[in-house]
C-alpha cells in the first residue's frame, strides 16, 4: 500500500495543508502516525480518489466518457466494492466469506444486508423444451431456459420487493438445476443447498470447493454483465429479463468467454515442463495470455488466490499442472492469474465436464445480478448515459 507526507499528498491535491487535515478529520483521507513520531502519513489511493472526483468536477463531460473505461464509478452501489486491491461484498471482505459462509448465506447478505436471513422457499419452474436446450453449450443453455421460463411466471412482473425476493430464488434455483442436470434438469428445492445440489449433478466429490468458487464469483462491482442487467431492471423489466441481459453480456469473448480461452491454454500444456514454452510461444506469436492480470488487482487478483491455494491439498497432474502455469506467468511476464484462470484449475483438478469453469461463474453472478436488479428498481431511474 502506497503512502504520502503530507506535503505530497497537498501537491498531488493542489490544495494547502489546511484543507487536507480538513479532509482527513471528514474521513476522505485516512492517514496514520508514521513509526514512533508525530509526523504522519496519507493513503495514496485517497488521495487519488479525491483527485479523480476533482477532475470530474472541472471537467465533468471528459470525466463521464472515461467513466466508462475502468474509470471513476459510474452509480451508486452497496454490492460489492474494491479498495487496496481487495473484493467486498457489503462490506465483508469475500475471502471472509468463502471460509466461514455458506453460499446460500452469502446470497442472503448481498440480497437483504443479512447473511442470516432466510431466503425465500419457492420452487424453480420447470425448464420447457428440456430435450432440445440440454445439448447447447452452458451460457447458451442456461439463457434459453430463463428465457422460456419467464412466460409462465406471472409473478415475476410484480417488482414490489418482497415478490422481487421471491422471483429471484426461483430464478437462481431454475439456473442451477439447468447447469446440474444431464438428462434431465436436477430439482434443487428449497431447504437444500444449491452447491451440494450442482456436486451431486456433476458426480463431484468436492462440494465444499465449488461453494467457494460460486461464493467468489457473486459479484464484482459494476463489470460488462451487472450493469447491463441493472440497465435492463432499470427499464421496470423483469428479473427473468435482467438475467437474461446478464446472460448474453457474459457470452462475449471478453468475459464469460475467458474461461474457454483459458481452457485452450491448459490443453497446450501435456506436463509441468512445457509451460514456460507455451507461454513464451503466446507472447512471441502476440496473443494474449488467458487467465493472468487483472485491470483492478495489479497485486494479483486475491480470489484466484484463494481458490488456487485451496486446490494444494488435492495434489495431482492438474494442481501440479496449474501451478506450473502461474509461476511461468509471473516469470516471463509479470502477472498473476486471474479468476478465469483458477476456476479453470478448479475444474481440471476435479475432473469435471468441458464447460464446468463457466458454469462455476455464471452461477455465482447470477445471485450477484439480481442483487443489483433489486438495487436498482429501490433506486427507480432509468439509466440513460448521454453519447459523446
């Protein structure tokens, strides 16, 4: 983490001592005693916060459309947050989380504030036309099935909060059964957890690591997917509809996508050995390393941290494999993996079917989604940016 004297942190701000201490005692700048003297020292990335708010204020049309670009945020949003390179869901630092909560309770904190509230009971809807959406890769299958689904709820247009609560634990139950389910769609009813439930389906043996993969996968501030399925809730459509939104973003290439690039990767590296070389070989050709870096974690992104970490204890080809990856990463070019990355290790270690990473991350930002959709219809604007 990344201090400053005082004096610094004034000329980064443009403005006199007086103002900075003035800005401290408002809690916009946290600072702290520096060893055993009276001088003391303030957080750089406060200090650059206040600044970017600065420039938004002087020259408010330039700071919008950058806004856009991993800029300065964009709306208001108590979901999730990333301070200092780490990732908070309504506070709770989401390691946190992953060891001590369940999946379900973690739903419950980002829909209600109250990760021991009770979610509500409502059975997911059948999938219809099962035998002709089963085959469709897992995005494209888990979208056709809200899609058909959403007609025959008829509760679901009702945005009132409590039945927007009830519409959402229908919604999440119907994408887990379509993601557990192989001949038929897996009913995971109410009282049973949705991560043993996806372990069963799978054949897995490991149910308390996919809970971890689907609780760090909840949410991540407002990425491509959260805010076109905030943009679709502001617009009064349904939470069926605004998953669906969620849906077709994460089908790009840049995003759900990464996983099957990441995928690719793993497929080009037969023993531990070969990894540098197939690294060194991407970078020589100019392609993208999939699976390292993060715009938001230049430290490393702390969920594939965790997840990586955890998968030591399986040992096998595919740990050994994976970790051989990630070394090569930071030595030929510096970075660290990424979640796509880890839940791709997850899934080779487990041995589960193609398509499992993305399954793993679909699942988990679902809940994620429909916390913002309830954010949004409490907020009751339409989001509407202006173009340049």
């Amino acid at each position: 983490m990344e201090w400053l004297s005082a004096d610094e942190a004034a000329r980064r701000l443009n403005i006199r001592l007086d103002s900075l201490y003035a800005y401290v005692s408002r809690g916009l700048i946290h600072s702290e005693r520096e060893g055993g003297g009276r001088a003391r020292r303030y957080r750089a990335a406060d200090v650059e916060a206040l600044s970017r708010k600065q420039r938004v204020r002087r020259d408010p049309e330039s700071a919008a459309r950058d806004a856009l670009h991993w800029g300065v945020p964009v709306l208001d949003s108590q979901v999730s947050s990333i301070r200092d390179g780490v990732l908070s869901y309504r506070g709770v630092n989401v390691g946190e989380l992953a060891r001590q909560r369940t999946f379900e309770q973690v739903v419950a904190l980002l829909w209600t504030g109250d990760s021991s509230a009770a979610l509500p009971d409502d059975p997911p809807p059948e999938p219809p036309a099962w035998d002709t959406i089963r085959e469709m890769p897992v995005l494209q299958r888990l979208a056709a099935a809200v899609a058909l689904a959403a007609p025959s709820d008829l509760p679901a247009y009702d945005l009132r909060e409590p039945a927007v609560l009830r519409t959402s634990a229908r919604v999440l139950r119907l994408v887990f059964s379509c993601a557990a389910g192989k001949r038929r769609p897996l009913r995971v009813l109410p009282g049973h957890s949705l991560a043993e439930g996806l372990a069963r389906g799978w054949g897995c043996e490991q149910g308390p690591l996919l809970e971890q993969a689907l609780i760090l996968c909840a949410d991540h501030e407002l990425n491509v997917s959260a805010f076109t399925a905030r943009c679709v809730a502001s617009a009064a459509a349904s939470p069926y509809a605004a998953v669906l939104g969620g849906l077709a973003a994460m089908q790009g290439a840049r995003h759900g996508g990464s996983c099957e690039m990441v995928e690719g990767l793993f497929d080009q590296v037969d023993r531990p050995g070969e990894a540098k070389a197939v690294l060194a070989g991407r970078l020589r050709r100019g392609e993208p390393l999939a699976g390292f870096g993060h715009p938001l974690y230049p430290d490393g992104d702390p969920r594939a941290r965790f997840l990586l970490d955890g998968l030591d204890a399986l040992g096998g080809k595919a740990v050994r494999r994976a970790r051989a990856l990630a070394e090569a990463g930071r030595e030929i070019a510096g970075e660290h993996p990424n979640i796509d990355f880890a839940l791709v290790s997850l899934a080779r270690a487990c041995e589960l079917a193609a398509g499992a990473s993305t399954a793993l991350f679909a699942l988990g930002r679902t809940a994620g989604w429909l916390a913002h959709v309830m954010e949004q219809y409490r907020d009751g604007r339409l989001i509407r940016p202006r173009a340049g």
